[in-house]
C-alpha cells in the first residue's frame, strides 16, 4: 500500500489505498481513490473497546485540507474522545436537534403573529362550512358584528387571556344584549374546542393545527345571567286561525311560503331551505329533509309526510325554474331564514293592526304552537317528537326503534288543520301504543 504524499495522491485509481506512516497505534490519515477522481479520506484509530474504526473525513483533492481536518480531529483523540464516530454524531444530532427547535420557535412565534383571535375565529366558520353546518353564516355574521374590530380580535389567540375575552362580553352585556353575549360566549368557546383538538384530529385544516393552541382561556367564562329566558309565546286557537285566515288574503308567494311551513309542521326554517324537488316524493305524499342541527357529522333523514294542502302550497311556490321547493322565484332560489321571517313580520303587523292578535309572534313561536296545539289534542309525546325532529338522539332511537310513525305524524298533521282551519270535527286523537320493530 503506498505511502499518502500529494504524488501518490494524484496517482490513486479507484479503490485503491494511501496511508500515512504514522507511530504504531496512533490515529493514520488513508486515501481511497474513486471513480470520481476525487479520492475519499478517512481516519483510521482504534476506539475505547479496541476496535479498528475508518471515521469518513470527506472527498478532497487537496492533501493539505484532508490533513488539516486530520489534526484537529487527531487532537481530539489524543485529549480523551477515542469513540471519535460517536462523539461527531452525537454533535451532529445536537446541532440538527438546535436548528429544529429554532425552526419551530420562528414558526411559532409566525403563529403568534398572524394566528389572531379574528384568524381562528375565521377557521371555526370555515370548519362549520366544510361540515355544512346551516349555523356557519350566522356565525360568521356575529363574528363580524361583535368580536372583529375590537382589539381583542387583533391579539395572538394563544396570548389571549380570560380577562381579555370576560371584557368583550362585558361590553354587550352592559347594553343589555344578553342573548347576543350568551351566543358570542358560545362561538368563543367552541372556536377554541376545536383548535385545541385540531393536533390530534386528521380531518382537521393544517392552518388551524398551525396556531398551536393548547390552553383555553374560554374555560372560565361564565355562562351569562339572564340570557336564556323561557319562551312561552304559543297562538291561542282563535289566533292560530286568524293568522290562516290572515295567510289566505295574503298575495304570493308570501301566502304559500307560510302556509307551507305550517302544514308542514313548522320545521325548522333551514331545513326546509335545502329541500329540492328531489327530496319530494309525491307518489309517497313524504318529504325527506336532512337535519344537521348539533353536533352530528352526518345529518338524519327526517321523512316527514305532506299533508293535501301542504302539497298545494309547494306546487304553487314551484315553477319549474330551480330544484328548491321554499322559494319565492319558481325554484330558481331558496328561501333563506331572514326571507320567510320579513314576510311573517308584515303579516303580523297587520294582524295587530287589525286587532287580531295581541302580542306579536315569530317563526319559532309558529313551532311551538303546532306542538303546544297538537299536545292539547292528545298525539303522544314521541309522535311530536318525530314531527318536529328533536329529541331523537338516543340510544334507544338510534339503534332499536324502527317503525317511522309516518302514519300517525300525517294524522296529527291533518288534525293541525282541521283545528286550523275550523273545518270538519276536531277531535282529541287517542293514545297509540309505541310501536318498535
């Protein structure tokens, strides 16, 4: 094997070897030639269990730069590291391990900047959107409205603190719009929930794991007095059919619209606004709507009959012009929430002027009645239930009970317009025994 000089050097062919002539024992600096032309070099030394270790220096054409790296790790020897290999990986992996952490701590503090109370706030409706949530734009419209614009909104969302978040509830409470602070509070805690869940969850978008929250500061916001106050406000008989009376002189398509969430039950107004022609079975006199209210990722199919004059009033609302069955362009759009509350708050203020109720009333007031009403006529408890598409979470609804109650939610529809309507005779409906299977 030839002696390492920069002769021997120049004249090295792949694979073959130059060794220094070093002392016996001592650390040998060793050529290998390669394909490349530029040969590799190495530092054979003997390690603290007495092994024979060529610890990889580099590719070099120039002997003095191999040398000069050679010296410096030679004195390393000499001072105590005999386990040269290890020592330079465990520096190696110190260093990797440095420069990690610097990364995630310029990413984290990027987070801090950019990831704002308003930004997470701004990921919660896009989350609600993605799951088709019918909350997502009202959400985003009570965002807009009480929380962007305040400094708060402008903070890092980890930096915020729960006297931060107590202020800006603060400030409606104190202009006596409790409601609105009660759902602010909600949307608050909520957003949070989910970015503190978002590391662990696959589904979940890589901007809002990029905030890395993991505390919440909403945990000790105190649900508001007085915001949740009982409604009571259910129509009297007489003032139930009054408002039919009042729907009946009333010009399209406000007249259908109504009607048609009344004779269906007074369904929950988004989801009614999502119902297509599809979704309408005529042959089968059924409606099939999706509740997503809640929390569930899937919607439940709520299969609700169509009474006659339900029927009526979706035929004369669509016109052939769209899919959408509560609309009030022939189907070309459908009727959102906001849509159907102005048309019922001219037909009530009306109704007030002309003496015909005393106190106003609203689309939820509507839903209540129809259960308030059908109650008093006797239909059972699960039957409204079924109707009106709540309380059906159960492990018993969920799992065991399978008969549909089509037939006795179609007879307490029709016994809502007999009493409606004064037409025919109402009766008080007998108890049915619950039928599962």
């Amino acid at each position: 094997m030839p002696t390492l000089n920069k002769r021997t050097l120049k004249a090295l062919k792949p694979r073959e070897w130059a060794v220094e002539d070093v002392g016996q024992g001592q650390p040998q600096l060793r050529a290998k030639g390669s394909p490349s032309g530029i040969p590799r070099f190495y530092l054979r030394h003997t390690t603290s269990d007495g092994r024979q270790d060529d610890l990889p220096i580099g590719a070099f054409d120039d002997l003095d730069a191999a040398r000069a790296i050679a010296r410096q790790l030679i004195a390393r020897y000499h001072a105590g590291t005999k386990d040269l290999r290890a020592a330079l990986d465990a520096e190696r992996e110190a260093r990797e391990r440095a420069e990690r952490e610097a990364r995630e701590a310029e990413a984290e503090e990027a987070a801090r900047r950019t990831g704002t109370l308003g930004r997470l706030l701004a990921l919660y409706v896009e989350d609600l959107r993605r799951a088709a949530k019918p909350s997502a734009s009202r959400v985003e419209a009570m965002v807009g409205r009480h929380v962007l614009g305040k400094p708060v909104a402008a903070l890092p969302a980890v930096n915020v603190r729960l006297e931060d978040l107590t202020a800006l509830i603060h400030e409606l409470v104190a202009e006596d719009k409790l409601r609105t602070a009660a759902m602010v509070r909600s949307i608050l805690k909520a957003a949070y929930r989910l970015a503190i869940k978002a590391p662990g969850d696959p589904s979940a978008s890589a901007d809002l794991r990029a905030l890395r929250i993991e505390s919440d500061p909403t945990a000790g916001l105190r649900t508001v007095r007085g915001a949740i106050r009982a409604r009571e406000r259910a129509l009297s008989v007489a003032e139930l059919r009054a408002y039919v009376q009042a729907l009946e002189a009333e010009a399209e398509p406000a007249r259908s619209l109504l009607l048609a969430h009344l004779w269906l039950g007074g369904q929950r107004v988004e989801q009614l606004a999502r119902a297509t022609v599809e979704d309408w079975d005529r042959e089968a006199g059924t409606l099939t709507l999706l509740d997503r209210k809640g929390r569930r990722e899937q919607p439940r199919r709520h299969v609700l009959p169509v009474i006659e004059p339900a029927a009526e009033a979706l035929a004369r609302l669509h016109g052939g012009l769209g899919p959408w069955l509560l609309t009030f362009d022939g189907g070309a759009t459908p009727c959102p929430y906001d849509g159907l509350a102005h048309r019922l708050a001219k037909v009530v203020a009306r109704m007030r002027r002309a003496g015909a109720i005393e106190a106003d009333f609203s689309l939820g007031d509507l839903r209540r009645t129809v259960e308030t009403r059908l109650a008093a006529l006797g239909v059972p408890a699960e039957v409204r239930a079924r109707l009106q598409s709540h309380g059906l979470a159960g492990v018993q609804e969920r799992h065991y009970v399978r008969h549909d109650y089509l037939p006795e939610v179609r007879e307490a529809l029709e016994a809502l317009h007999r009493l409606a309507t004064g037409s025919g005779t109402v009766v008080r409906l007998p108890s049915r025994r619950r039928r599962d299977g």
